[in-house]
C-alpha cells in the first residue's frame, strides 16, 4: 500500500468550477458600442483569433490548489533530465517509493521538451505525466518558448494517446528556471487552447493548477484565449501579441530562419525611395541600408539595444563587448550627471511620473504628451530627467502609459530624438519593458509607432499597445492605480461615453 502522504485530502476534479462557470470582472459588461472602425483601427488583430467557445471554455478550469490531492486521469511533474528533481516534491512523495523506481529503472531520462508517463501510484491521479520545461535565456527567448509550447503539446498529445480524458497541468514555466511569467502564460494559454480546439472530442477536461504569483496573471490573460462573452472577444483584438503562431501555437520567428544578405543586383535599386522616406520621417536611416540586412550578432539583443555591430572589427564578439561597453560608459555618466544636475526646470512640468502598480506588481509610468513642449523644453535635461527617474524603476518589470490625448504638432517629438533616447539607455530598459500602452492614438502616433518599432527597435514591437479609450487599461491596471489629469477622462468620455470613466475616491 502506497503512503499517503502528508495530507491525505482528496480533490474530485468534477467538483472544480469550469471557465465557462467563472464570471468576468463586473467592468468587462460594459457596452461595447465603439465602432468598428475605431477598434480595428488600433487592434493587433482585424478579427479575435479565439472566438466564444461555451464547449471548449467548458473543458478548462484554472485552479489554485494542491496537485497531489487531485483525483484525475493525470497530473503533470516538472522535473530535470535526469528525472531527479522535481518541483513539487511533495506529488513525488505522496506517490510513494515506487513511482521513483520506475523514474530510476524504466523511464531514466527526458530530453527538454518531451514528455514520459508512469503510473500515478499513491496519488489519487491514475497517471503521472512527467515534463522538462526549459531553463529561460533572454538571447534565446525564442529557442526557449518553442521548448516550452512543446511540453504543455506534448502533455495533451500523451492524453489523448493513452486515453486519459482528465489531466491536472502545473504551471511549468516557473521562476525557478528564470521564466517571465506572463510570457510563459502567453504560451501555456495558448497552446492548450488551440489543443482543445484540435482534441477537445477526447479530452473531457483540462485543469491548469497555478500557485499564488500566477493566480492574478491568469485571470487577467485567461479571457484573452478564453473568452466568455463578446466584450472579452473584443478586448482580445487589442490585447493579444500579433504573432500566435501556427495552427498548434508554436512561435514562427522567420528572422531566425532567414539571414539577408547584399544582393549586387538591387544594392542601389531601391535607394532613392528609401531616402526619401526617411527624410518625411525625419530620420537618416536608410531602409536598403539598414543594419538588420547585415546582422550576424545576437538578433534579440541587438535589436533591443538598437544599436549596429562594428563590421570592421575581425572578431564580431570582440566587436559586440566593445561596443556594450561604452554604452555602459556612456549611461553611467549620463546618470551621475542625472543625480548631480539642477532638473527642476523638467520634473516641474509633470508630463513624466510614476502613479502605481499593475495588479501584477509592476510600477506604472505614465507620461502626458500634452504637457510635453517639445520645441521649447531643454532636451538634454528632459533626458537626463527620464533617467532619473525610471533607473530605480526598470532593474524589475515596468509598464508605460502614455496619454496622447489632445495633443499637437508642438508635442510631437522628432524621430530622431526618440531614436537618441532609445539608443542611450541601457539595454535593462528595453528588456524589462513588458507593455508600453499609447492611449487616444492619431494618425501621427501610429504612422510613428510602426516606423520606430519596424526598423529601429522590431523587438519591442509586440510590447506596443494602442488602446482607444482609457477603459482598456483596466484588464491590466485597477483604476484606483491610475492617476491622470482631469481633462483626459473629460476628453474620454466625450469621445467614448461615460462607461469608459470609472471614477475612484480619490482625485486625479
């Protein structure tokens, strides 16, 4: 007979509530009376990729709870390649000497990615899928959420092959292993559903088990793969990244695949358009010219920095830490110059301050293009203020707003001092950067957004939102969270009536 454990407490898994059963936050009732050409207009997608589903969003259920005390089909373990660790040691424990036996003798090993099964033994689960998630890597994000998708696939695969109509999945892109959690949900989410979608007729029910740190990250992502009614269908268009990958869910990255290389015979071909392009958008970069035809370096970190490897230099990696060094020379002096120098003249204006935390936690950064005088401000100092300012905030994850509303051409700054900016500061900016929202967007801020984040800065692009009314800020950010001037929530609802404008205790 097998122990069980120290906690003997069983779960049925029919007793657990399905997504279809849950209810969506009180404000994602609201209305949803924008026109369509609005929303289309600042959506990532034309239509949801996901539509209401009441059969697959009855098969899912997020709960929080302990794995080991579930009694369905199969319950899955994250472990190492050599299958002796395990991250929720007491399942293994629970499941008595045996399950380790079989681990030891019959299984031995497990490449990253695949999956093996053994029988769940002591456990009230039937059987134990057991996975090896990948250890995150920034400089191979995208080799290490491919890894990660086929756990989370292959999981599902094993069900449906063996029968298991039940299966318990823990959150496998754990901190542990050094994985953004919100980027591993983006992954976990949506390749269960499009899994659903495929062999929902033999899968009755698909239990994603997460811990307290994942619980509000899930509630705010689920409804984007998930929706439930056609408010939430809508949000997705907007909120969703613009790459879902193929028909499974798995990341298509064609940059990774493809290197481009000078072609002698339209070297000069397409010059003169390019040139011209680039002087209407105030910039010197030409596109035929551009370093991401030539890059043989780290794609995703170049591209964050925006900056070109030194091509002269014979060893590229000799090159790369030359060049990353003087930019942290360059950084360092600009922020000893940032806490030493006189900045009152920029923080007195206001249009740049930190107003709260996201419900994940993270400070939120709100910048008023209204209040920013881009002709008659100091540039230097406005700068050195942004500096000040975000380097305590950006060592950890952090979020921008920025309010476009009722702004003119004497707020618009050039693009090339936008590109300054972006290439003085250092590379933690960009990567702990999770969501840059632009509110109340024009044509002048989207014509803006996609030249920036096409040619100079492609690596953010996906982290570039723009939302029409200031409603949509609310699936991410509480509005207690939120402090903004009084004239954008009377301009919000003028344009999008009074159920965009939640008013809160306290005065903006």
């Amino acid at each position: 007979m097998e122990p069980l454990g120290i906690n003997p407490k069983i779960v049925e898994v029919g007793s657990l509530a399905p997504w279809s059963a849950t209810q969506p936050p009180h404000h994602t009732h609201a209305s949803t009376t924008t026109t369509t050409t609005t929303t289309t207009s600042v959506a990532n997608h034309a239509t949801s990729p996901f539509k209401v589903d009441e059969a697959v969003n009855g098969k899912l259920c997020v709960w929080s709870g302990e794995l080991s005390q579930l009694r369905v089909g199969a319950v899955v373990n994250s472990t190492n390649e050599t299958l002796t660790e395990h991250c929720n040691t007491q399942l293994i424990q629970r499941a008595g000497p045996r399950i380790k036996a079989e681990l030891r003798n019959a299984v031995k090993s497990c490449k990253t990615g695949e999956v093996r099964v053994t029988g769940g033994y002591g456990l009230p689960a039937r059987y134990v899928i057991h996975t090896v998630a990948p250890r995150y890597n920034i400089k191979y994000h995208t080799a290490s959420e491919t890894a990660l998708h086929m756990c989370y696939r292959r999981v599902l695969e094993a069900a449906v092959e063996k029968k298991i109509r039940s299966v318990a999945v823990c959150t496998l892109h754990t901190v542990a292993r050094g994985y953004p959690p919100e980027q591993g949900a983006h992954t976990a989410l949506r390749t269960v559903r499009r899994c659903l979608e495929r062999w929902g007729g033999a899968l009755d029910q698909v239990v994603m088990v997460v811990n307290s740190i994942d619980t509000p990250i899930y509630s705010s992502l689920t409804p984007l793969y998930f929706p439930r009614t056609a408010h939430e269908e809508e949000a997705a268009r907007r909120l969703l990244p613009v790459d879902l990958g193929n028909e499974f869910g798995e990341p298509i990255v064609p940059d990774r695949q493809i290197r481009i290389i000078d072609n002698p015979q339209h070297k000069y071909e397409d010059v003169e358009d390019s040139a011209d392009l680039a002087a209407q958008l105030q910039s010197s970069v030409s596109v035929g010219e551009h370093a991401f035809s030539h890059m043989e370096e780290d794609i995703d970190k170049q591209r964050l920095l925006g900056g070109q490897p030194s091509y002269a230099t014979a060893d590229p990696e000799t090159a790369s830490m030359t060049t990353d060094l003087q930019q942290k020379q360059r950084y360092e002096r600009l922020l000893r110059r940032a806490k030493n120098e006189d900045l009152s003249e920029v923080s007195g204006i206001g249009c740049l301050y930190q107003c709260g935390l996201d419900k994940f936690g993270r400070p939120v950064v709100i910048f008023i293009g209204k209040w920013f005088r881009f002709n008659e401000i100091n540039l230097d100092k406005a700068l050195l203020y942004l500096i000040s300012l975000l380097d305590p905030l950006v060592r950890g994850d952090y979020v921008v707003v920025y309010f476009h509303t009722i702004t003119t051409t004497e707020n618009h700054p050039s693009l090339s001092w936008i590109r300054h900016v972006y290439d003085m500061l250092e590379y933690k900016y960009k990567k702990n950067l999770k969501a840059f929202y632009i509110v109340h967007p024009t044509l002048w801020t989207k014509i803006m957004t996609w030249w920036f984040t096409t040619f100079m800065a492609p690596q953010i692009k996906h982290k570039v939102h723009s939302v029409p009314g200031v409603e949509y800020l609310y699936d991410i950010i509480d509005p207690d969270q939120l402090e903004i001037p009084a004239y954008i929530t009377e301009h919000d609802m003028t344009i999008n009536g009074i159920r965009y404008y939640r008013p809160v205790t306290s005065s903006s």
